[in-house]
C-alpha cells in the first residue's frame, strides 16, 4: 500500500481535502482539553503510533479520521467489529475505544509483522474491548466469515475495494455501518477530464456503487483522504 498524507494533496492541481488549518483548529482543541471521552492509557499510545507511522512513512488514517471511526462505533453500539487491512492496527484501536467492553474487533491483514505490531499497541493501550488478529488476505477473511458485523472499515489495496466492499455489505446487519478509507484517493477521483491509473478507478467504482445501492446511504466525509460511511438499512 502506498503511503499517504495524512492533510493535503500529492499535487497542486488537485483539491484539498481538509484544509490544514481546519485540522490544526480541531487537533489543538483536543489537546488542549485533554481528549476527552478517550481511555487514558490509549492516548500515549496513539501518540507513539502517529509518530512510528510518520518516521517510517507508513500509511494510517489519522486522528481526525480515527474520531469518527470511535464516534461511529460507539453511536451503533457496535459490539462486533471487523477491521480489513487493519496494519499496525491503528483503525482497530480508535474502533475499540468507541465501542467499549464487551465489543469484538476482528484485525484482518495478510503480513505478520503488522499484525505483532498491532497486537503490541492494542496491549500497552490496555481497552476493555477484546481483539482477534487474522493473518489472511481482506477476501478471504470475508469468505470465511459469513458475519453478522455491526460495523466494517476497509483500508486495504485500492484495486480491491469494489470486490472487498460488496461482501463487507453483505455482512453488515441491519443498521450496520461500513467505513473505507481512501474514499477521494489524494482527491484524484474529483479531477474528471483526466486519464485515471488503475486504482483510482477502483475507487471511483467503490464509491459509485455503495451510493447507488438502494438498501444503502452513503456519505464521504472529508477527512484524511475522504472517509466513506454507508449505513445499512432496514
């Protein structure tokens, strides 16, 4: 997977995504009031995995992202959660934080060293939640499990998303929510006009898709490099 930024673009030509300043604003709210609402012993670790993932330029969502994931798992009560692509499990842990004790986070990616990673930080971070570490491909972890999950985030390799995000629906319940990351892809899907590589298209597909559904709405929230969160309904 290609490392991200976690504000702004790859290219003046294309548009911003959240305006660094904005960010800044919210981040600097949280600081100063001592991230409320989030289990003490998690917070060094955040901090320790935002600073890892910067020297070693490895991709992570962030945390304006990583709020909305916790906010999002909490609001639904999620108590089974599966995170695809889950890397050094820094989705997992926002994920675990908002659903609380007694939830399930299922981390699913197919390298080892990512996942003793996770398993590391989700331990020092010390959550009530429990976790399940996968060594497996996001497809075949969705095979093997027929669900149901109240909540799914996606964030693996790009040109997967349109295939990985058909099952994840299809194992959501009733008033489920499935997230992905990358939903506007360094906003590359915004530039029409253009010829798109490879995996922009997929992206674009995914996106396309999700809102088409007539089960589904769907919503990209500009945060990171746009968050999609689809609701299943009823």
């Amino acid at each position: 997977m290609s490392p991200l930024p976690i504000l702004g673009v790859v290219s003046s030509k294309l548009p911003t995504i959240t305006d660094p300043r904005i960010a800044r604003y919210m981040l600097d709210i949280v600081d100063a009031t001592g991230n409320q609402g989030l289990p003490a012993g998690m917070v060094p670790v955040l901090l320790e995995m935002e600073a890892q993932a910067e020297r070693s330029h490895f991709p992570i969502v962030g945390p304006l992202v990583g709020r909305t994931l916790c906010m999002n798992a909490g609001l639904v009560g999620a108590r089974r959660i599966l995170d695809l692509g889950c890397g050094v499990g820094y989705s997992s842990l926002w994920l675990a934080a908002g659903a609380g004790a007694g939830a399930k986070v299922v981390c699913v990616d197919p390298n080892p060293q990512n996942l003793a990673r996770a398993r590391k930080f989700h331990a020092d971070a010390g959550l009530p939640a429990e976790f399940e570490y996968r060594e497996m491909e996001a497809m075949d972890a969705l095979e093997l499990d027929p669900g149901p999950f109240d909540v799914v985030m996606n964030d693996v390799d790009k040109e997967l998303y349109p295939r990985v995000s058909r099952l994840a629906i299809e194992r959501l319940r009733s008033g489920g929510i499935y997230m992905a990351a990358s939903a506007l892809w360094y906003g590359k899907v915004c530039v029409y006009g253009t010829t798109w590589d490879a995996w922009t298209a997929s992206v674009h597909q995914h996106n396309d898709w999700l809102f088409a559904q007539p089960n589904l709405f769907s919503q990209i929230i500009d945060q990171g490099e746009g968050l999609m969160v689809t609701v299943r309904r009823a």
